[in-house]
C-alpha cells in the first residue's frame, strides 16, 4: 500500500449552523467508510500565500484542504475520493501520489 494526498479545491460555503453541522456529518461518514485507510484526516486550509521564485508573495486561495490516504495504487486512491463530500458541493479532488524519498 501507497500513501496519496488528496488536495480538495473549492466547494460551497455552509450559510448556516445546520448546513454545517450537515456537511461536517458527510465528512465523518465519508473517513467512516474509508477506515483504516486515512492516515491522515487532514484539515480545511485559511489563508493561503504563494511564494514564488524571486521571493514575490502573492494572494493564492485554490486550495481549500487536503487529507492523506493509503491506496493500492493510483486507480484505488481515485476510486475512494470519488465518493468524497466536496464534489456535491461542487470543489474538486486531486489525487497525486506521496513518494518515499
């Protein structure tokens, strides 16, 4: 087994303690019926900068969270974050191997 990171990017904005409280409940299902495949539940991201190679530091706010999971292989990893709670609310998921270096 692999480790991957799964970058969440986007996804709708809860506008209420309800929703909220809603999608928190997908999210816990979500790693529930992954089990012992999260490594890493990771977390929900704030305020992001980029820094780039001249040492300018720019606003950046693409990505939204990630969390690290184990997987057969690349095939594997994708199918299980096809079923992650983001996509109904409209963010994406990259799934990108982590490399033991």
């Amino acid at each position: 087994m692999s480790k991957y990171h799964l970058t969440y990017s986007g996804g709708r904005t809860p506008e209420t303690e309800e929703e909220g409280a809603a999608v928190m409940r997908a999210w816990e299902e979500w790693f529930t019926d992954l089990g012992d495949a999260v490594v890493d539940g990771g977390h929900p991201l704030g305020p992001i900068q980029t820094i780039e190679a001249g040492g300018a530091v720019r606003d950046s706010g693409a990505v939204t969270g990630y969390s690290i999971i184990s997987a057969d292989d690349l095939s594997d990893a994708v199918t299980k974050a096809k079923s992650c709670p983001i996509l109904a609310d409209g963010g994406t998921v990259e799934v990108g191997e982590c490399v033991d270096m």
